[in-house]
C-alpha cells in the first residue's frame, strides 16, 4: 500500500499536463480514492514525498498545497538524504525556496546528508550569495549549526574558497543584535572543527592575507589567535613561508607558536575583554537593537527632551546674557577719550581718565566701529555667568548631555534612510550650537574645544554602530 501510494503521487506530479492547477486537482482525486494517502507517505522513514517531487521541478503552487496539507514533509528526508528545501536549492528554483521559507523560516535549519543545511548550501555556492541575508532574516540561529566534521558556515565559506560569503558572516555576526548574538559570535569566531581548526588556522593556512585582515580588524575583540588544535598548532604555527603580511598582522594581534605555549589544547576565555571599550559599546548596541518598539519610542522621547534641554541651555545660560555693552571708553585716532553708555551717548572727559568698568566686572571686551575702538565692560549676548568658576563645568556637561543625547537619537533609528537624513540634519545642529556657544564666551578658542570634544564623542559612537548597509537583522 505504502509503495503503491508513493507511486500514485509520482503518477500526479509526472504527469503529461504543466498546469499547476490540473496537478492539483489530480491530487485530490487521488486522495478521493485513499483517504489515508499523506499518512501512508509519513510513515516511510525515506521517501520522495510529493513535495519533494514538486521541489524538484520547481511547481509552487502545488508545493503551497502540499506545505498546507502536510507541513511535515518539509523536514522529511528523501533515500538520498534531501529535504525539499534541499531540492529546490540543487535544482536552482530559488523563488519556490523563498515561498517556502515564508510559510516556515526554521526550514533554513533542516538538516540533511552530513547534516548539511540549506544556509550551509548557499554558502558552498558563489551562484546563491543573494541568498545569505534573507535566509538569517528568517532565522538568525540557524548561523549555529554544524556538520558532522563539527564546520560552522563560516569553516565551509573557506573551505570552498567562498570568500565573499565569509567576509558577509563576519560581518553579520559582528552586527546582529537578536537573541544570544554575543554570545554566538564569540564562541564560533573561535569554533573548532573535528582537527581542532578554528577559522583563523584555515586562513592562515590558504594564505588570504586581504580575508585575515578583515576578520582580526572586525572581529579582534573576540578572536582568540592562540587556540591549539588537535596537533598543537596555532594559526601561528600555520604561517606560509614568505607571508610577512599575514605574519605582522598575526604578531601585533598577539599571536604565538603552539610550542610555547600550555599544553592545553583548545581556546582559551578571555574574559578581561569584556572590559574593553569596543567590547561594551557592541553590548549597549546590541541592548539598544533589541528593545521592544514601546522601549524605543520612550527613550526617543527622553533623548528629544534632553537635546532639547541642553540647546536651550546655551540660549539662556544661568543668570542670563546682557542686554548691552555696559560702560565703554571710545578712541579714534588724534582725539581723547570718551565715555560710552546706552543712556547719555558720548560724553566728552579728560584724556587722562582711562578707567574701564568696575571691580565686578574687570573683563575688557574691544569692539571695532568703522575707526573707532570701544572697550567695555562686557559684550552684548555674552553669559553674565561668563566670570564665574563653575561656568566652564556647566559648558562642559552641557555639551557632553547635547552630544550624548543627539548620538543616542541616532542608534535608536534603524532605517537607513531616516538614519542618514539625522545624521545630515544633525550636523546642522551641531554648527548651530557651536554658534550659541562662541555667542555667550566670546571666545572662539573655547568654543573650537568644546566643540571638538562633542563630535569626536559622536563620531565615536556613531562608528561602533552597525552600518546601516550591512545591517541584516
């Protein structure tokens, strides 16, 4: 009966009609005739089922039917050791593999002969790199399976000599923020295969000098460059005679020949790196990345609020801007001097009278009016504040909210779009309050540091973002 079912559905899908719509209907009439059909099918441990049939010569709608009639067949095997997903993939119908991995995304992780996945496929093959991103937007953990030589994605991308495939992983490991994302780039950077090999021994060992550079300088936090495998070699041990590219990378990383070190065999776990700048920033972006939209929208809010806040500051600093010059002395050339204030215009006085403002306010401001020079005491729009000790600790912490505020707007944007229009936007902002700033000193020196200080903070954070090109999650 089994056999004879299996014979039935192969008669419906080779049949001599290419209607999508007659094979279908011929399905049903098949199962007019045995009820039990699907179940008689299941029960086969491995068996072309019809939807492996259907994969196998690219028929969409009815391989829809059958996912909807039997999900179950999606994860079965075949006598060759392929699941239809497999199928569909090795007879290049990449649209039905798009169709089914919209019904169900874990069908990236069915595993086949030698455990082999569909995303371990697409990374043998240059042909289906298009592939790569929307089968981890499906499913980020399937990044996590192996073969049965114990080969993360990233063994087989050089294994096959797929480097642009392994330089993509890289960097979506570095930039996926789901779930367990720390933790899985860390362990299978440092993978070990069943020789002991991590994916640095395998580069070193090809002597892609262009693919070791992208991995340490993307990955150095996490890549440990001493591990030892089977036969106590480090990637070290690994160097091509005459590489000295690869060798100064491998030597300002850190890395040592197997022999002098423990005769321990495997990675290491540094944990001091969980200490370093790079290493935390990842983290809070990682936390950022993963915040429900209810947690995103409050902490725009705040961080609209406080950019709000610390701009207005610089417009209406503590105690207030004067609204005029105060008293000033006057000079033009060949005459004496005069006394200057809003009230009585120029007074004419004695030239030996050359006193300027007051015991409170000693600062000397000069203008220039045509020919004339005013000194007063103090400027029109500069902070009345300007003298007092703790007005530079106001600026300071001012422009350090301003700046921590703009830059935490912009991690929280994750299109790519919206994220370079801020970005533009953001940079008129910042010449803006620079203008504020230098308005209420007076002193464009000052003004350049604060300043300075402000957007390399930004522009510091902003780099240990996820690019918003290479952002996959």
């Amino acid at each position: 009966m089994l056999h004879s079912a299996g014979a039935l559905s192969g008669v419906s899908l080779f049949s001599n009609t290419q209607s999508d719509d007659n094979n279908i209907d011929e399905f049903y009439n098949l199962i007019g005739e045995d009820v039990q059909l699907l179940e008689h099918i299941e029960e086969l441990p491995f068996v072309n089922t019809p939807l492996h049939i259907a994969a196998s010569y690219g028929n969409i709608q009815f391989a829809l039917e059958m996912m909807s009639l039997k999900p179950s067949f999606a994860r079965k095997l075949n006598q060759n050791g392929f699941s239809p997903i497999h199928l569909a993939l090795r007879n290049k119908y990449t649209k039905l593999v798009g169709w089914l991995l919209q019904i169900d995304g874990d069908l990236v992780r069915v595993k086949g002969r030698e455990r082999l996945t569909p995303l371990h496929y697409v990374v043998e093959n240059d042909e289906y790199l298009n592939l790569l991103d929307k089968f981890l937007l499906f499913c980020p953990d399937s990044i996590t399976d192996m073969t049965v030589r114990n080969e993360t994605a990233l063994h087989i991308a050089l294994k096959y000599n797929r480097l642009e495939a392994f330089q993509f992983l890289v960097g979506w490991l570095a930039n996926n923020s789901s779930k367990n994302a720390e933790f899985n780039e860390r362990k299978f950077l440092n993978w070990q295969d069943n020789e002991g090999n991590t994916v640095l021994h395998i580069l070193v060992s090809k002597n892609q000098t262009k693919a070791v550079r992208h991995f340490l300088s993307r990955c150095k936090e996490f890549v440990e460059v001493n591990c030892k495998n089977l036969v106590d070699k480090t990637a070290w041990d690994m160097l091509q005679e005459g590489n000295t590219q690869i060798r100064d990378m491998l030597r300002r990383a850190g890395a040592k020949p197997g022999s002098s070190l423990s005769t321990f065999n495997g990675c290491p776990n540094p944990e001091y790196q969980r200490l370093s700048p790079v290493f935390m920033f990842k983290s809070l972006r990682r936390e950022i990345r993963n915040f429900t939209v209810e947690w995103r929208n409050m902490l725009l809010v705040v961080a609209v609020l406080l950019a709000t806040l610390s701009y207005q500051a610089v417009l209406t600093p503590p105690g207030g801007v004067w609204q005029d010059n105060g008293l000033c002395i006057t000079t033009e050339p060949g005459s004496s001097y005069h006394q200057f204030s809003p009230s009585n215009f120029f007074k004419k006085i004695p030239p030996s009278n050359k006193t300027v403002g007051s015991s409170n306010y000693p600062k000397i401001i000069y203008l220039s009016q045509s020919n004339t020079t005013l000194a007063c005491e103090h400027k029109a729009g500069t902070a009345i504040a300007l003298e007092d000790r703790l007005f530079p600790l106001f600026l300071i912490c001012n422009t350090a909210l301003f700046s921590f505020s703009n830059s935490l707007i912009i991690l929280l944007i994750l299109h790519f779009h919206v994220k370079i229009l801020f970005l533009e936007l953001t940079i008129f902002l910042y010449l803006s309050y620079s203008y504020s700033v230098w308005t209420i000193t007076d002193d464009p020196s000052l003004t350049l540091a604060y300043m300075s200080g402000a957007v390399l903070h930004f522009v510091f954070i902003q780099l240990l973002s996820p690019s918003p090109c290479n952002d996959h999650t």
